[in-house]
C-alpha cells in the first residue's frame, strides 16, 4: 500500500461534505453564466466568487477529513494541517480525551502516541447517539457513532501491528547457523513453547481481547474489568 488511504469506511459527516462539494459546481455555474451575460455586476461577481471559493476550500477540506496509512506511516489530516508519523515513530494508538485547546470535549478521540512522547490528537472522536451534545457535528471535527469509532480504532491498531511485524522482520539479524552438537528446535517446538511461556490459550486471548474492547468503551469499570481479567488468566 504506497498510496494514502483511509482504511474504513466514510462516516455521515464527510459523506454529506463530498454532496456538499459537488453542489457547489451549480451555484458557481450559474454565477459564471450570467456574468457572462452581463447580469451580474462586477462587485457582486466579485463577491460571490470569493465566497464560493472559500466554502469550496472549506467543504474540501472537511470532505478530507480523517486518518491515512500507507506502507510508511499514518497521517492525521484535521482542518488546518496536516500531521504525518512515520511507522517506527508510532508508539500506541489509542483513544484518548477530545480536548480543543486545552478544553475537554466531554468525549473521546483516537490518539497517535509518538515515540518521543508527543501526542497527536486525529478530529476522529466518538459521538453518543443518545447525548445530540457530544454527537454534534462540529467544523474540523468528526464525531462518529460508537460502533464505527471502535471499528476505526481496532483497524487502525492492525495497521500498526503489520507495520511493527515488517519492520522487525525487515531489521532482524539474519539465521545463524546452528552450533556443531546443539540440538535444533522445530518451528513447531518453538510455537509451543511461547504458548507455554505466556500460559494462555488462544481461547483466552480472545476474552481478553474482547474485555479490552468493553473496558475501552465504558461498558466495564475498571474493578469488573480487573476482576474479570483475573479470572479469565486463572482458567485452565
């Protein structure tokens, strides 16, 4: 994948924006039209250009909106810049607190954590269905519904985990030929004794892994949630 590309599908927000960009040719085409013509005073063709062309910049940008991968790196595009991470750079990517300009959006927001601390907050945040004041549609800011924001999240988690897996395969230092009389391990033996070192069945990663998911969301406390992670790694 060389190419930038958002990795999920477009929320209702950015798919009104594209509609709203595209309507923008019809105003614009009429003006021209009579202009042309001359119905349109200089100063007033002057002045709705100006105006289209600044809600065309705006719509398109809003209509960009989002978070790109690429084989190199993710990319935060917000309203005004653009914020771009290589995949060695990328510590975490979590959801993290909404905040504009140090003040807490009541809700969350996927979070690109850099290796040198640094935070990278994306415009993708999570709207409620039921609180229309946290899930309100906001200029430079989409807040999608729960379900779509925990899909984006845990796909983008997956792109970072490929990313890892190619670079420590791309770094790894090559095979090194075994010594004279050592034994050798199979690929096999080798898969069983990481299961055996971690002592969880592929069962129990995926309770886990889904527990992770509700904790995440709110669903779970954290008392439930260590509760219930106790006794997931206390089963046999």
């Amino acid at each position: 994948m060389r190419r930038w590309e958002r990795p999920y599908s477009l929320d209702i927000a950015t798919a009104f924006a594209v509609l709203g960009l595209a309507a923008v040719a019809v105003p614009a085409t009429v003006l021209v039209i009579m202009y042309v013509r001359g119905e349109l005073p200089a100063p007033l063709a002057i002045f709705f250009a100006v105006w289209l062309a600044g809600g065309t910049v705006g719509t398109a940008r809003q209509a960009m909106l989002g978070v790109y991968v690429s084989d190199g790196g993710i990319r935060s595009r917000s309203l005004l810049h653009t914020t771009t991470v290589p995949w060695a750079s990328v510590a975490e990517i979590h959801s993290g607190t909404a905040t504009v300009a140090g003040l807490d959006m009541g809700r969350p927001a996927i979070v690109i954590e850099r290796t040198d601390g640094t935070r990278v907050q994306t415009p993708l945040q999570r709207g409620d269905l039921f609180r229309p004041f946290t899930f309100r549609p906001e200029l430079g800011r989409l807040a999608t519904w729960p379900e779509h924001y925990d899909e984006i999240l845990t796909t983008l988690r997956a792109h970072h985990r490929d990313a890892q897996r190619r670079q420590a395969v791309s770094s790894g230092p090559p095979a090194q030929p075994p010594a004279a009389g050592r034994p050798t391990t199979s690929s096999a033996e080798a898969g069983r004794a990481r299961t055996a070192r971690d002592g969880l069945t592929a069962e129990q990663r995926r309770d886990i892994h889904a527990l992770t998911r509700q904790h995440e969301r709110g669903a779970v406390s954290d008392a439930e949630f260590a509760a219930e992670m106790a006794r997931i790694r206390d089963l046999d």
